[in-house]
C-alpha cells in the first residue's frame, strides 16, 4: 500500500519495527557493539555501532521514504552529510555551484576542498543558461541551494538536472530550506539530496544532524563506506531525536509557512523596510519556479531596511523572537547573516550577493503569528 508523506513521517515505511515488542516508539539501541553469534557468523546487519544500528537504520529508513531515495545515509552534523558527499570526488573534478550558499559550506570549499583538488565554479544557478556555460569536461557536479541561504534564490532543479545528464555531471540538491515534505529533488532529476537535520526534520532546535539521499543505491554503499571510514554517522540517541521530530515535521511546516506568509505580508507595508525575499511572494523572481516544483514557499524570510541601525534596533529591541542563527524550529529567530551564518563569505562576496548591513534573515516559528508581528512592530519603532 502507497503511503502518503504524513503517514511516512509518523510511521516510517514499514509501520513498526519487528522487535518483537511493538512498542509505537523506535528502541534506542545505546550500545556500542553487538554480540556476533559464533565465528564466521556475523550478525546480518549489526555488529558495530559506527557501521550501522538499528535505531539509525529506521531512521534512515525513514527519510528515504520522505525523499524517494533509494538509500539515505543519517550524519552528526549537515555539514559532516556535505564534507562526505565531496568525499566521492577525486582531485581536478571541478564543480559548479551557486554563488549564494550556507556559509559553512563556502568555507568547506575555500578551507578543505580546495586543498582536497577540488576545482569550484560559482555561478548565478537562477538562471540555468549560466549553469550551462560554466560546464567542461572536468564538470563532476552541480552543487545548489533553493532556496538558497539567505538572498531566498529559487534555482530549477530539473532545468540543472537536464544539464548535469547532457555532461555526466551529477546534481547534488541541499534542501534544507523546504524540507522533505516541501520538495522533493530526486522525483525532479537530482543524484543527491543533503540536508541539515538540525533544521526542519529535527525541528525543535535541540539536536545537530545531517543526511545524504542518494537516488542510485550503489553510490548509496558507497557513502556508507565514507561515512562509518570518516566516524561521522549519527550517534543512537540523537537518531531517536530525529525520528520523533519527523512525526510532526508536516504540522510544523504547515504552521511555519503560514506564519513566513503572514509575517512577509506584514512586513512589505512597513516604512522603514527596503525589500522583502519570501518566495511565497508573487513578485519574488523565483516565485513560478519555486511553484512548479515544490509544494510550498517554507517558513524562511529574508528583508532590508532602511539602515543599518534600524537593522541593528531590530536585534537589541526582539524580546519574543530570538537573535540567534539557526532555523526550521519552533522558535521564531532572527539572524545577522553579514556577522553570523555567512561571517565566512568574502566582504566583496557578501556585498555582490546583497548580504549588507542592514540585511536581516529570519526562521518563522510555530507562535502566534500576531504575536510575532506585535514583537517586530515594537522592535523596528525608533
Ligand atoms: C542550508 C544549510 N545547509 C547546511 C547547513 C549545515 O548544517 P549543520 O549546522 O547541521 O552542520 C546549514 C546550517 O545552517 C544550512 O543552513
């Protein structure tokens, strides 16, 4: 029987797992090692928690099932899920990138991936004609944020498909920002999907995390191999973390979106803001893109205002939102990407890409949406 993404979330694929206990909620199995029943007899799948554990393994499971992937790999961080996707690559393979991406992973690319061989082209990925003319023959992969982290940049994912196929290239999807119930990139051409788990699927800002989706199961073992070689998988207790956050990952990201839409309405009419990236706006440039191939616009808003001291009241002044850089959980949180998520991007980067100081980015929570306007209202007043 098919299932639908919320069911998947609340059961996984196989309804229950055949401990012989029904218990409705997955076992954390906290061991490091398990028994092997005599010599030359390995246990089938487990033996050694680094390699593979049964908690992990439902989870993984699990966000196969939300991905449509043929295999998922579950990591300690996102930025671990990342480091091991270049994992797969060899020196003088070059890259095409979106010049708008999560810090972390700019500074992956300028700190460790350079110095690995890896050759990076960043481009402009809104617009596939770019994407196109950055392609040689040494072109391994197009890597893509939509959308993107923080400038919201809606990249089409089965037009970069189309072209990562057309080279031998493979498409590498990070779609932290819509979330597995949003969007789905591999359905559209993607080879892989990350993820930082931290976000959204985890989604009550108490765990870090990350995962790899692979359409291909072979690649699949190979990333499995990368991962438990690096020691990099996640740990039991932090895979039952995940799993519970996933049951509501659909309600949550319901009443986040809805809360961005109504937060992102309220701020346009504000004086002291210059500009409003929601791709749930009409005329946000992405906004047909992002309709034909998510279900949805997300819960992450980034706007300017005036100045930088309004931008910097808005910070001082937030009692109910708080001033910290992560995302996707229930609390609302405001962010100084120019400082904080993207301190790492050149001043000239950051300036090109619009990252000024008076840009604030922020994650729309599960609170009242009133609430949450009443709390900027009172922080933007001079
Ligand atoms: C889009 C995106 N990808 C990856 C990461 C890295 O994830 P983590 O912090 O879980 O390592 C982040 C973190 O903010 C992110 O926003």
């Amino acid at each position: 029987m098919s299932r639908s993404i919320e069911t998947l979330c609340v059961h996984g694929d196989s309804h229950k797992f055949h401990d012989g206990m029904d218990s409705l909620s997955m076992p954390i199995y906290q061991t490091a090692a398990f028994g092997h029943p005599d010599l030359g007899h390995s246990p089938d799948r487990f033996y050694y928690t680094r390699l593979s554990n049964p908690t992990r393994t439902h989870l993984e499971e699990t966000v196969s099932s939300l991905e449509g992937a043929a295999g998922t790999v579950a990591f300690s961080s996102g930025m671990a899920a990342i480091t091991a996707v270049f994992e797969l690559f060899q020196p003088g393979d070059r890259i095409v990138c979106s010049e708008d991406l999560y810090g972390g992973t700019v500074l992956l690319f300028d700190s460790i991936e350079k110095k690995n061989g890896l050759e990076l082209a960043l481009v402009d990925t809104a617009q596939p004609a770019l994407v196109e003319a950055a392609m040689t023959p040494e072109t391994k992969a197009i890597y893509i944020e939509t959308p993107s982290n923080p400038m919201m940049n809606v990249t089409d994912i089965a037009a970069c498909a189309a072209i990562a196929k057309k080279y031998g290239a493979l498409l590498i999807v990070d779609n932290t920002f819509l979330s597995p119930y949003l969007q789905n990139p591999i359905a559209l051409g993607a080879d892989i999907v990350v993820h930082s788990g931290t976000k959204y699927l985890g989604g009550h800002n108490d765990t870090i995390s990350g995962f790899v989706c692979l359409a291909d199961k072979d690649r699949c073992e190979r990333l499995q191999k990368i991962a438990y070689t690096l020691g990099a998988t996640l740990s039991p207790f932090d895979s039952w973390l995940m799993i519970r956050g996933i049951k509501t990952l659909p309600i949550r990201m319901e009443r986040a979106q809805e809360n961005a839409l109504a937060i992102a309405l309220w701020l346009k009419e504000q004086p002291q803001v210059r500009k409003v990236y929601y791709v749930g706006l009409p005329e946000h440039p992405g906004y047909a893109v992002n309709a034909k191939q998510s279900r949805g616009a997300g819960g992450m808003l980034s706007f300017t205002v005036d100045s930088s001291e309004t931008a910097l009241r808005i910070l001082d002044k937030v009692k109910l939102i708080t001033f910290a850089e992560s995302l996707g959980g229930p609390e609302t949180l405001i962010t100084f990407p120019a400082t904080q998520t993207h301190a790492d991007v050149s001043p000239e980067d950051r300036e090109k890409l619009g990252i000024t100081d008076s840009f604030l980015r922020m994650s729309i929570g599960l609170e009242n949406a009133q609430d949450l306007i009443t709390d900027l209202k009172q922080a933007m007043e001079p």
